[in-house]
C-alpha cells in the first residue's frame, strides 16, 4: 500500500507524479501494489504522520487485505515507522521512500564499489530505524525494504555497526582513490569525455549500448544501472571520445544517497561535457529535466557543455517537452532514429576543445610528429618537408597544443 500527504493548497498533480513514480519504483522492487491512500492535511502529524482517522483506515485496510507493506511517499522518521507499526499491529512493515530507493539499489549493484555503497547508506540510513522495532528486527530480515549486500551486519550492536560503518569507508576511500587514479591518466590521454546523464529510465545506458556495442544491463526499470560504465567511441572524423554511463537521477533523491554514491556520481563532475538524456515520450518530462538541471547545479557542474538528448520519440506522440536550447537532437535510443544528429552534436561539441594549428619541427625533433600521430584527439592534415624540418598542419585539443607549444608557428 502507498501512502501521501498532500498540503492543502498545494500543487496536487506534483505530488499525483510523485506517488505515481512510487509506484514504479515499488514495482521495480518486486511489489504488488494493491491501492494508494492520499491525505489532505495541512502538515504531516508529528507523531504518526498520518491523522488518527487515517491512521485508523489504514490499520482496517492493510488487516482487511493481508497487505504486509505500507510504503510512505515521504521520509519518516524512526519514531514514526516505530508508532505506525504499532498502531497496524500484526507484522506489517512500513518503509519510506528513501528506503524503497536504497532496495532498489541493493538489487542493482553489481560492482564491489557499487555494494560496499549501498551497504554503507543501508547502516547509515537503516539503522537509527530500527531502534525500538522489537528483537526480531535485530537482523534484518526478508522483504521490500529489508535486503541488501549489508543485511547480515544490521546487528543491534551499535559498537558492531560503527566498526562496520568505518570499514566500509575505508575500503571506498581506497576504491575512490583508484577512481581518481583512472581519471588522472584519462586526463592525461586528452581523450574528450562526456557523461551521460539524466533522470532514471530515460534509456541513457540503451544509449550507450548502441552507440557502443557496451552490453549493459538497459531494462524498463527504474534504476537498472548503478555502476557507471565507460566506452570508447570514434567519432566520424576519426576522433576519439569517452562515453561515461552515469546513476540515473529521481525526485527526491535523498541526500544521504548522493554522499553514498559521490564517487561515482563525480564522473559528470569530472566529464568535458555532458549528455542530458530525457524521455520525451514521459507526460512528466519537463519536471525530470528540472530534477536533472538541479542536480547537475549540485555535482559542481552547471558551467560544462551540455547536449540535451530528447529520447524515445518512437514512443512519444506530442512532444511535452520544450527545446531546451539549439543543442538539442531527439532521438529514439531503440531504433537509431535521430542518433546521426545526436553524433554530429557530439562531433562538434568535441571540436569545440579543438584547434587547427601549425608545427614545425627541426629535424633533431621529427620524432615529435609521432606524438600527433598517436595522440587519439588530434588529427593530422597535412605534412610537408622544407629545408628547416617538418611542417605539419593538425587539429589538436588544448592539452596537445601546450605540450608542443614550443613548435607551433601559426593557427
């Protein structure tokens, strides 16, 4: 069962969205969803969050139907959880958003990174929760809210939680550091990157599949892709960019989820540019986008190029969603409709890094031609053997032309 509270006077069809994407969030965790209850109340009740006549209505219907999870639109508190628990009886579980996404992402982690992250947001977010919920819940058991690669640590034990908590972190400190040293030597490489980014289930790993030939998970399901994946692409003119698949974002995405998940949630931090990824064929597309642009602000990197990739337009009748500038293409990430103007956007947002200079080498250094030669983000023109060495017309990215800045004669 889905529970909301709406304010009154507020804007019912963004809180209407938000428990419809509850639902398929709760969906993608394997639930059944039997109803919905909806709440007009002028703010949450303190101790319950629901009113005691709700409270009442809700007890009646989950015994009446053998409902064994009520799921909150919201985040509750633990005492909440505690006094709604003890108000349905019976052995009725009752989660938050925030719980169902950390579920979902417990099912979807794959890489060791990805499952030492969610088992350190589990204990961080789980654990203050279950203070109080009775000895069975010492060890968390099954269910929709309650598995997960740390669910054998969910001890009571504060001392055993914390010694936990401390090793986790320590073990993604050593893995965001081999991050960090993967990064470095990509920047060291000049090879442009793009991030792809976007709300989730907006096809942006089925994105990466066809342009790439990646084979990742790409399902209709809400957070399919936890860990990002990166593929090199050529480009038509011979250039060679990075394709970075990225966790895809959602309203409300708890803020202790992004801390989590920082590490890899940095890779649109860290990209050249970035590739918005927005389901066209979605009718709540326009609040996605916004949801994106925000934390996107929040990641640091609101001043990098952007291309706004509008997809699913085999699905999409009307467009809902406005241009959100000239660098935009839709697409269909299924078909390949549209995907050569999604690559002749990404040729020229790549190029844009680039410039068409002149070199000349003396003859003592030649050899430094080879380094034209090889670097995957320039492109030789032309070469030409004068009297005083060679001369060599290439465009090269930023990096390329200061490494060899001694020799450029012109552009």
């Amino acid at each position: 069962m889905l529970v909301s509270v709406v304010p009154k006077g507020a804007d019912e069809r963004e809180y209407g969205a938000s428990l419809d994407e509850l639902a398929r969030l709760a969906d993608t965790a394997g639930a059944e969803v039997f109803c919905t209850m909806v709440q007009q109340k002028q703010s949450p009740d303190a101790a319950t969050y629901l009113g005691k006549g709700k409270l009442d209505e809700l007890k009646d219907i989950c015994i009446g139907n053998g409902i064994d999870t009520v799921i909150f639109d919201c985040e509750l508190t633990p005492s909440q959880i505690k006094n709604i628990e003890n108000a349905i009886g019976g052995d009725v579980n009752v989660i938050d958003r925030s719980m169902l996404i950390l579920d979902i992402f417990a099912l979807h982690a794959e890489s060791a990174e990805g499952k030492l992250q969610v088992e350190l947001a589990q204990l961080k977010y789980t654990v203050p929760r279950l203070v109080g919920r009775g000895a069975e819940l010492s060890r968390l058991g099954g269910g929709i809210g309650t598995r997960g690669p740390g669910e054998s640590q969910l001890e009571t034990d504060r001392r055993h939680v914390k010694r936990r908590m401390d090793a986790l972190e320590g073990e993604l400190r050593e893995l965001a550091s081999n991050r960090e040293t993967q990064r470095a030597a990509r920047d060291r490489s000049g090879i442009f990157k793009f991030a792809i980014a976007g709300y989730t289930n907006a096809g942006k790993s089925t994105l990466l599949n066809y342009l790439t030939d990646a084979g990742i998970l790409a399902e209709d399901k809400l957070f399919a892709t936890l860990d990002p994946t990166t593929r090199k692409y050529d480009l038509p003119s011979g250039t060679q960019v990075l394709l970075t698949d990225t966790v895809g974002f959602i309203r409300n995405l708890p803020h202790h989820l992004i801390k989590a998940f920082r590490s890899t949630l940095d890779e649109v931090a860290y990209a050249d540019a970035i590739i918005v990824v927005i389901d066209a064929s979605d009718s709540d597309a326009a609040a996605q986008f916004e949801v994106t642009q925000s934390l996107i602000t929040e990641l640091g990197a609101s001043s990098k190029p952007v291309v706004y990739v509008c997809n699913k337009i085999d699905k999409a009748g009307d467009l809902p969603l406005g241009t959100p500038s000239a660098d935009t293409v839709f697409i269909s990430a299924k078909t390949g409709e549209g995907v050569d103007d999604l690559i002749a956007l990404l040729e020229k947002t790549a190029a844009a890094r680039r410039r068409e200079l002149t070199f000349l080498f003396p003859h003592a250094d030649s050899g430094m031609l080879n380094k034209l030669y090889s670097s995957s983000s320039s492109n030789v023109k032309s070469v030409e053997y004068t009297e005083l060495g060679t001369k060599v017309v290439a465009v090269c990215d930023e990096k390329t032309a200061g490494q060899l800045a001694k020799y450029m004669i012109g552009e």
